[in-house]
C-alpha cells in the first residue's frame, strides 16, 4: 500500500508459533460467534468463497471443511485476501491468497464472483468514517444474491464501574476516542449496509457473559490482548509519563484484571455478525462498480493501535494525509 506504512506491535513476519496462536484463537471466536458462517447464510448455492483481511487463511481453511461436508455445488473456490503476505502459510491446498487493501479496487476478474465474502475484526484499522467506502469497495466482489457477512468487535457495553476492571476499561475507551476507533462498529456496519442498498440484514450480537461455556478461553485471550496494548495505549493518552511509567503501570492494572476474572467475571467485550444478501437486480449497470476512495485529514489522524495481538488480527495502518 504505497504511501501508507504501516506498523505492529507484534511483527508480521514473527515466527510460526505466532500463526499457531492466531489460528488457536481464531477457534475462539468461531465458538463464540456460533460457526464460521451465519446461520441466516444459505450453504446450498455457495461455490465461491473470499475472505478479506484473512491473515493465516484459517477461517477459509475451516470453511472448505465444512462445505465439502455439505451436500451441494461440488467444484468451489476459495480466495483470501489481506494488506500483507507475512501471515500466509505456506500452502493451503485448494486455497488461493493474494494481497490486497480493502480500500483498493480490486482486480476485475474478482468482480461479481464470490456467492460469500467474510471479513473480521478491522475496528483498529480505519476510523469510524470509512465503514461505507470499505463497505462499498466490498460488493464490487460480491455476487448478486451472495452474502456478505462481517464479524466485528462492539466496545458498547465495555465500560464498567467494578474498581478491578474499570482501569483498563477506561483507558481503551479512552484510547478509542482520540483514535477515532469505533465503539459500535457492528452498528455503524449494518448502516453502511442500508446505505448501500443491501437488504434483509441481520446483525447478530454475542457477548461473554452468556457464555460461561468459553468463560475462561475468553479470559485468555483478553489477558493476552491487554497485556500486549497496554503500555502502548498508556501513552498515547498521556497517563503516563514515560515507556518506564507505562510498563509499570499496565502491571498493576494487569494485576487487578486477573482478581476481576478469579471472581468468574469478564470483561465485556461483545461481538457483532451482520449479514446480507446482495440484491438481484435487471439491469447489469446497476451493479456496484469499483469504489473510488478520498482519504481524508480526519483519517489521517487514526492512531497506531495493537495488529494481529493476543491471536487475534486487529490490524492497524496509519493513513497519510
């Protein structure tokens, strides 16, 4: 992505055990969110699948699985896209990756072609205003009649006032806010849906104090994910005076998560599935073409947050003015 560098917390090119992690808690969120695929997606017409931001290719890699087991379109194919090639493995038998920015046009030859096109956890990687240019960018690849579904973090519900949860609650909220990090990023998705013209949208919530089932895999993964953003979001909302301060710091909050979690708690990070059929329509000229996308000032001021931390890709860029 020429003129917009970007940079991590974790490397991308970190050795495999990062991609295992990845992979393990990418078995989380499928749990949580009830599959890797929606249950309002019909699995009987699928023949061509994308995944866009796919990171290891895992969530497509778990899709062929299932769908081979699905009575149905016997010859599928399977397309991952992301901004970067580090996370790719090797091989993937019967799965293609390429690299791609979300907000770029994308080849013609991916125009109109996929029956599904998944995305998930992009809410570090644009402000709030961008949902709708990556939104419209999207159902240039989309079918008309295939779905997309996009899987997203809702920070909604996260504050609290419990005095061992709240420190770290506060400051990402905080961070959120001088980034322009959307905290209701499964809202401003299914607008951007309307606006586009989709219909018969479902938006399905999940939270982690239904689910005691995943209560200490969620906590893990919590754990992981602050650990490695807190010193970092510290200082960038000047709590602290300095990296020293910082790491300090982030270790007494640590300290009081855990005895929030031995009490049988969680933090209240919930997730958000909307998804929607791309409408049918007579005339082939109505179908979406390829977005053209202004970046503007208010974009350029998005702030680097943590990419691809805790096992789960929260990818991160900054956008030059």
């Amino acid at each position: 992505m020429s003129g917009m560098p970007e940079m991590y917390p974790l490397a991308r090119d970190r050795a495999e055990s990062h991609r295992q992690v990845l992979n393990e808690q990418h078995k989380v969120l499928v749990d949580f969110v009830e599959g890797p695929i929606d249950q309002s997606v019909p699995l009987e017409n699928i023949s061509a699948i994308a995944d866009v931001a796919t990171g290891t290719g895992i969530w497509l890699w778990d899709v062929k699985k299932l769908l081979d087991k699905h009575a149905g379109e016997s010859e599928r194919s399977f397309h991952g896209f992301d901004i970067s090639a580090a996370q790719f493995p090797p091989a993937l038998e019967g799965i293609h990756l390429s690299v791609q920015d979300v907000f770029q046009p994308f080849p013609t030859e991916h125009h109109n072609r996929y029956d599904l096109v998944n995305v998930r956890l992009l809410v570090t990687a644009f402000p709030e205003s961008e949902y709708q240019k990556a939104v419209n960018n999207l159902l240039t690849i989309l079918k008309p009649g295939g779905y997309l579904q996009w899987v997203e973090i809702d920070f909604s519900e996260l504050a609290t006032d419990h005095p061992r949860a709240s420190p770290v609650t506060d400051t990402w909220l905080k961070f959120c806010e001088i980034t322009n990090i959307s905290q209701r990023a499964p809202g401003v998705i299914q607008s951007a849906y309307q606006n586009a013209g989709l219909l018969n949208i479902v938006n399905r919530p999940f939270s982690p104090r239904n689910r005691q089932d995943l209560l200490e895999r969620i906590q893990k993964w919590q754990t992981g994910f602050y650990t490695s953003v807190m010193p970092l979001i510290l200082l960038k909302t000047r709590n602290v005076a300095d990296s020293d301060a910082a790491n300090k710091r982030a270790a007494e909050i640590l300290r009081d998560l855990q005895l929030y979690y031995a009490e049988g708690n969680v933090v209240d990070t919930r997730f958000g599935d909307s998804s929607a059929p791309e409408p049918i329509v007579d005339d082939p000229s109505a179908q979406h073409a390829p977005a053209q996308l202004d970046f503007g000032a208010d974009a350029a001021e998005l702030a680097l947050a943590a990419n691809r931390i805790a096992g789960i890709d929260l990818p991160t860029r900054h956008l030059d003015r």
